[in-house]
C-alpha cells in the first residue's frame, strides 16, 4: 500500500513537471505575440529567442537520450 502511494506520488510530480514545462512554453510565446501587438520589439524578440532555445534544448536532449536509452 504504501508503495502505491509513493509510486503515484512521484507520477504525478512527473506529469506536473512535464505540464509545467510546456505551460512555460506556451505562456511565453503567447506574451511574445502580446509584447509584439503592444510595440515592445525587444522584449518580443527577447520571449520569442527564449521559446526558440528552449525548444531547441527539448530537441536536442530527446535526440541524445532517444539514441543512448
């Protein structure tokens, strides 16, 4: 019983985690099509450099990790 709970446990800090961090995602490129409709180009492009790195660092640690595991 008790490892049940410490098994849900950890499922569900693993699917907040995995949530969160698209959430982040979709929350910043959302404020760069917001600061880009307010005039504010540099923090537009600054959001929108952010959601790019990002996406490229989820990229590349999926391709090293598809390949070693």
């Amino acid at each position: 019983m008790f490892i049940s709970y410490i098994f849900c446990y950890v499922a569900s800090t693993e699917v907040v985690y995995i949530c969160f961090k698209y959430l982040f995602v979709i929350i910043i490129s959302i404020a760069s099509i917001a600061f880009r409709a307010l005039g504010n180009r540099e923090l537009s492009m600054f959001a929108s450099g952010c959601v790019c790195v990002i996406v490229a660092l989820y990229w590349i640690s999926y391709w090293v990790l598809n390949k070693k595991y």
